[in-house]
C-alpha cells in the first residue's frame, strides 16, 4: 500500500518539475487560497475530511521546492 501512494507522490513532483517558473508560481497562489478557504471552513465546520487539509499544505510545500530548486 505505501507503494502505491509513492508512485504517486514521484509523479506529481514530476509533473511539477515540467513546469515554468510562471506556472509554479500561479500553482502556488491557488494553493495558498484554497488552504486559506479548508482553514475557513474547518472553523465553521463544514469541512468533513480535514486530513485534505494537510494533502494542501504538503502540495503548497512541493510547489515551493521545486521554485527554490529552479530559482526564485
């Protein structure tokens, strides 16, 4: 089972290393708003699976890596 969610971690820093600095960047904006948009609704309730919060915050820090490794 750890396999599977492996694979598909490589693929997505994959597809993330495929892309411009440009899109990164714009990646990460929607990102920060919909990490922002999970921490509003888990105050209110709304939010039934709150472990998507943390697959946010882990992407957001994907996307940050591969803009360091590229050069701000």
């Amino acid at each position: 089972m750890a396999e599977k969610k492996k694979v598909k971690t490589t693929k997505t820093i994959k597809k993330d290393e495929a892309l411009t600095k440009d899109a990164l960047t714009s990646k990460l904006t929607d990102l920060k708003k919909e990490a922002m948009e999970q921490r509003f609704q888990h105050a209110a309730g709304q939010l039934p699976k709150t472990h998507i919060m943390r697959k946010t915050r882990r992407e957001i820090a994907r996307v940050k890596t591969q803009l360091n490794k590229k050069g701000n």
